[in-house]
C-alpha cells in the first residue's frame, strides 16, 4: 500500500474515533445530570 494513503487512513480513523468518543463524553454528561426530588411528608403517621 502507498505511506500516504495508509497515513491518511489512519489520520480519518483517528478523527471518527474523536468524534466518537465526544459524543460518547456528551451523552454521559448528559445522563449526570442532577435531578432534584420532592420529598412528601406522611402526616397520617404522626397523628
């Protein structure tokens, strides 16, 4: 195979990998998140 075109593979190969993977870091970012819960009060217990 020409050098060129083999380092040009891998150059694509490495940026479909960065690519990948940010939208990977993204979607796990996104999962994170914090998620605020309401907390109720039974009131027929205390009674």
């Amino acid at each position: 195979m020409d050098t060129h075109l083999m380092i040009g593979i891998a150059v694509m190969m490495g940026l479909i990998g960065i690519a990948a993977s940010r939208d990977l870091l993204r979607m796990r970012r996104a999962q994170l998140q914090p998620v605020t819960l309401s907390a109720r009060r039974d009131d027929a217990r205390l009674h």
